[in-house]
C-alpha cells in the first residue's frame, strides 16, 4: 500500500509531463495544416498520414458523418422506388380486378341468354327428372292416426256415423315429399374442349340440367371444371 504511491509519483513525474506538454504543442501545431478532401460517397483523403490515435479517431467520425448523409439520401430514394412500386403494383391488381368483373358481368349475360334458349329442353327434363329422383325428406301429412297434429277431414263423417268408433281421424307428418340431392356437375376444362365448337354445346348441356334441377327441387347443385386442376365455379 505505501508502494502506490511512490509508484503513481514516478509516473508522473517531471520527464512525463514535459513529453506530455510537447505531444500537446505538436499537436496544436500540425493540426491547422492538416486538410481534408471529402470525395463522393462519404470516403476522405489526407494530404498527410495519419500520425497517431487522436487523428485516426477523428478521421473515423468524419466518415460516419459524411455516411450519414449518404445513407440518408439512399433511404429516401429507396422509399420512393418503393412508392413507386407499390403505386404501381395497386395499379395492376386494380386492372386485373376490374377485367375480372367485366368477364364475369359479361358470363352473366352469356348464361342468361342461354337459358332462355334451351328453356323447353329443361322443362321437359325437370318432368322426366321428377319420375326418377324420388323425394326423400319428409314434409307432407299424411294416414289415419288415433293421435297426430292435424285432423283429417274426409274422416270425420265416417266417424261420426260410426258413433265415435272409427276414431282414426288423425294425420302425422310421415309423407316424403320433398328432395335434399346434391349434385356436382364436373366439366372437362382441357384444352381439347376447345376443337369443334365442343364447349358451346358444353356449356349449353350444363345450362339444361341445372335449370332441369332446379324446376324439379331437386336440391343443391354445384359445378366445377376440370383439366391441369380442379376448380369450383359455383358451390352448394
């Protein structure tokens, strides 16, 4: 502990702070001589070298300043290419959007006048559909019941000329009367369909069984289309 000392007197001693006062004076000397040259993209140049820590570090600051700058200015370019890009990335899908609703307006159109079309042919297959889709949920009443939800009428005479005997007079919703299918008409989408006129005729056909389906209630129809992939046109 009494060493500290003697140490800490012997570093600063008479010899050190004159070498320190010199380093000082020199550096206030050549330092006024000492220019920089900013060059473009935030790099300098020195018309002397570098001669000891002190100037390396404010050459270092200098250069981080000037990258600043640079730095700042290539943000702001950035950001407007980005604007730029996304202006025009809103451009494209609004166009892409609306070449979609016109294509789809103009499919509307296309269908509708299809059905008047083939309107006869999808009577008669609704009538022919109705033979052969036997309904399968029930809705309708029906049979002669002790007990039930409704009375029937037509026995009611009977009944009563029974003197109250024949009191089967009562209906239950037990008839099946309405239809719950659902079917998926597929649609080969390849590009075969597309020689002869074959996808008129196509479409024309699916127009006819979906409007056949839906005069007899058959129940839910969808359509898709396939070929390289499987795509819903109208769902359930």
């Amino acid at each position: 502990m009494q060493d500290a000392p003697s140490a800490e007197t012997k570093m600063i001693g008479p010899g050190s702070l004159e070498e320190a006062r010199q380093s000082a004076k020199d550096y206030a000397t050549d330092k006024p001589r000492r220019t920089k040259e900013p060059l473009f993209g935030g790099k300098e140049v020195n018309n002397v070298a570098l001669e000891n820590d002190d100037n390396a570090i404010e050459e270092h600051h200098a250069s981080i300043y000037l990258a600043s700058e640079q730095m700042f200015n290539l943000v702001e370019d950035f950001t407007k290419e980005l604007t730029i890009s996304s202006t025009s990335k809103d451009e494209t899908t609004g166009d892409t959007v609306c070449a979609q609703s016109e294509d789809l307006s103009e499919a509307k159109k296309q269908w509708t006048l299809m059905s008047r079309t083939v309107e006869i042919l999808a009577a008669e297959l609704a009538e022919n559909l109705r033979l052969i889709l036997e309904p399968q949920r029930v809705s309708k009443m029906q049979g002669d019941y002790r007990t039930g939800k409704r009375l029937n009428m037509r026995r009611l005479i009977p009944y009563i000329a029974s003197e109250y005997r024949k009191d089967r007079i009562w209906m239950r919703r037990t008839k099946e009367a309405q239809r719950e299918y659902q079917v998926l008409i597929a649609v080969d989408d390849s590009a075969s369909m597309n020689e002869n006129g074959i996808h008129q005729v196509t479409c024309e056909s699916v127009c006819i069984i979906e409007d056949a389906l839906r005069r007899c209630d058959a129940g839910a129809v969808s359509v898709c289309s396939f070929g390289s992939d499987v795509k819903i046109i109208s769902a359930f």
